[in-house]
C-alpha cells in the first residue's frame, strides 16, 4: 500500500479515542450514567442528564464502549 492510500484509509477509520477514554474512566469509577449515540453523518455521543430524545437508544457506558468497538471493526 502507498503512502496516500494509507493516509486515506486512517483518515476515513474514526478511533473514538476521547469518548472511549470518558467511558473507560465512568466504567472504572463506577458512575451510573447513560449514553446516546446519534450515527450517520452528524454522528452525535450525549450523556443523559436533561437533554434525551425519546428517539435515540439509550446505552450504559460499557455498553456504549462495546458498539463503538463493534462499530469500528466492520
């Protein structure tokens, strides 16, 4: 694989990197929150407080850490 191409195909894999930190830091404090995640193109990470859309799944931090995980393997 070239240069470019390589450079393509690490810019198109998101690696979550800060919203994975924030569960993994909730996870091992043990915080009891929950979390949305809007996919697509205007991809969107909430932690419930007052804000939740009916509309949206609602996941637990580990949970939530599991599918972007998943997510990101495909």
């Amino acid at each position: 694989m070239d240069m470019k191409n390589y450079i393509i195909n690490t810019m198109n894999k998101k690696t979550y990197k800060t919203i994975k930190w924030v569960l993994k830091q909730q996870i091992e404090s043990a915080i009891k929150t929950l979390w949305t995640w809007k996919k697509g193109k205007n991809e969107n990470f909430t932690c419930i407080y007052e804000n939740y859309n009916d509309d949206l799944p609602i996941y637990t931090p580990s949970q939530l850490l599991k599918e972007i995980e998943d997510a990101n393997t495909k």
